[in-house]
C-alpha cells in the first residue's frame, strides 16, 4: 500500500489533526520555562536542615525535567543527585540528610506517591512538586511544602515546570549557584532558534521539518551524551508520544561498548533504521570523537544517520535548543503520519487496566 503523508508547509490544516492545541504548548515552551524560574523565585524557602543528598522521584516528563537538571547541576552542585523511576525508594535513601523531592504532574501518579510514602517513614525531608492531587494534600497534611503550579495540558506540556521550579529549589537551597543569567540565554537561544522552526517557517528553511521527513517512515534511534543524553531521552518520549512512533534511545559512550555488536541483524528491519546523534559545543571531546566515529560504523553498515546539533554559548542553551528542536520535530512527525498528537490510548488504556487491578 503506497504511504501519503502531510504537506508540512500546509500548516494551516494542522489545527485538523491537533484540536487540542499541541503545538500552542510547544510555541510556549520557552515562556513556560521563563515563568517557571519566576514561580520558583517567589514560593517560600524550604526550611530544611543541611541537605547531603537528592533523590528525584517521578516518572515520564517529570523524570525528564530531573534528568535534565542532574546533568545540568552534576559539575556545579556540590551534592549527588539520583533519579528514581520506580516505586518505593532506595535502602540507602534514609534520614534528614536526603531531600527527597517528588515531581508529579497530575500529583496521582502511583509511583511517585509510593516513594513519598517511603521518604516519610525513613525521616526525609520532603518537597513535592505538583499541580494538586494527592502528593499536594499528602504534603500539607503531613507538614512538607509543595511548589504547586497550574496548567492546561498534557504532563510532557510542563517540562518547562518541572526543570524550572527544581531549578529554582536548589538555587534556594544554596545548593547551585545563581543559573539566572544562563538561564535567560537559553531562553533567548530557544527563541531565536524557534523563528526558524516553528509552524510558519517553510521546509526548505526549516530544520525540524526537514528532520521530520528524514524520520518518516523508519525505526528510529537517538542518540547522545553529557548534557544531551536527557534530551536525547526526550526525544525518544516525544517521539514516541506525539507520532505514536516506534523510537529509542543509546547514551555514548556506552554504546560502542554494547549496541554496536548489533548491527546486523535483522537486516530488513535495519535497513529502515534511522540513527540521530545529538551533538553540543560542551560535549566532552573524547565523546564528540566517538560520536563522529560511531556515526561512520553505522554508516558504513548501511543505516540511514545524521547529525543533529545544539544551538547557544552555555550548556543550559544547548540542553534547551536541541530539546525544543526535538519536540517540534516530533509534533512535525505527527502531522506526516497523520495522528493526534496529544491523546496516547496505549498509555490512557494501560493505566485503567492498572486501576481494573486494583492495589496488591
């Protein structure tokens, strides 16, 4: 059956496919980051007592916001910071010493209410970072603050949110040092960048569309490392979310010690692989050597590859250009394949089977 796709300089019919307004949320990405560093300016200061380490406890695009400030504050904070994606939380994740902070969108979600449970009874110190829910009334009850927020949409919408209000709380903590100016240049980087990108901008100038008829129609792998190994994760989830898109995502240098063993087999399938390397001026040079290199092995053995690189002067930049990039190359993806970009029935369906299940 032959495969048609949107003419994506016809973007007036895009509002057809997206009635609920995806593409307004990633236009307003770099005003939402703005204004969350302001929110997270204005809450009150924690009062917690000296804290020697973090653990972020969330999942999907409140985990994203995590990972991106732990590569962001690991050469700038002086204390470790730990992603949990599960529930409960680690053994060692006990005492005042720990601030747990639990990101969640919905403030329902499962698994991050599991963990905050668990840092209550191992004597944590607690900030919940929410729109309400649960994790908000579990925290006032329980004496913790809660940087609440609101907005309309779905979690991945709120990135914005997550990073910046984490951000902010460290900086509060006195635990990062001042990020502001670094801050506003990724925002204005976002919005220079974002001319150039956005729905209005024509293909033949426009990257993002550009990558998206290089993605279409293939199995598709981002990869990246450092600062972009997150957004590499967000461009796999954005992917998979707004195109309903079969993606994945390889951190160098791991791998070209593990997946480059695998090239190939099957070889129909690999054949309509295609490999994105995210590349940043702050990637350490060892890493941007193997990115080149591992691009030319792929290459070499027939994948479809290309470079993708990352717009600004600081590392904050270059973590919020490609991000931004990928998601409006993502949502461009959408329209080619001719899908909703915002309802995901596969992840709505599974967690109502979930709920079916009941508690065990």
């Amino acid at each position: 059956m032959e495969i048609t796709c949107m003419n994506l300089d016809d973007y007036a019919s895009f509002q057809t496919l997206d009635p609920e307004g995806m593409l307004a949320h990633i236009d307003e990405l770099p005003d939402q980051l703005q204004f969350a560093w302001e929110l997270g300016k204005q809450n009150p200061k924690p009062a917690f007592a000296e804290v020697q380490s973090i653990v972020v406890a969330g999942m999907g695009g409140s985990a994203t916001g995590a990972d991106l400030l732990a590569a962001y504050a690991a050469p700038l904070c002086r204390v470790p910071i730990y992603v949990h994606r599960d529930y409960d939380l680690p053994a060692w994740v006990q005492g005042s010493g720990t601030l747990v902070i639990c990101s969640s969108y919905s403030g329902n979600t499962e698994e991050t209410l599991s963990a905050y449970a668990r840092a209550c009874a191992n004597g944590c110190q607690i900030l919940s970072i929410t729109t309400g829910g649960k994790l908000a009334e579990s925290s006032l009850n329980g004496g913790f603050p809660a940087w609440t927020f609101e907005h309309n949409g779905q979690p991945r919408t709120a990135l914005g949110f997550s990073f910046g209000l984490m951000l902010a709380a460290l900086y509060r903590l006195e635990l990062l040092p001042n990020p502001e100016i670094d801050l506003e240049g990724a925002v204005k980087t976002m919005r220079a960048q974002q001319a150039l990108i956005q729905a209005s901008s024509p293909l033949n100038k426009n990257i993002a569309k550009r990558l998206a008829g290089q993605l279409y129609d293939r199995m598709i792998a981002i990869f990246g490392s450092g600062y972009m190994a997150p957004v590499a994760r967000r461009w796999k989830g954005q992917i998979s979310g707004l195109a309903k898109t079969w993606s994945q995502v390889e951190f160098l240098p791991e791998v070209d010690h593990t997946t480059l063993g695998g090239l190939s087999n099957p070889a129909d399938i690999l054949n309509k692989a295609m490999v994105l390397f995210l590349r940043a001026p702050s990637d350490h040079p060892r890493n941007r050597l193997r990115s080149d290199l591992t691009r030319r092995t792929f290459m070499v053995e027939g994948f479809n590859t290309d470079f993708v690189d990352a717009c600004g002067d600081t590392p904050l930049s270059h973590i919020w250009s490609a991000l931004h990039l990928g998601d409006y190359t993502a949502y461009y993806l959408a329209m080619m394949y001719g899908v909703d970009p915002t309802p995901v029935p596969t992840i709505a369906g599974f967690k109502m089977d979930m709920n079916k299940a009941g508690d065990h």
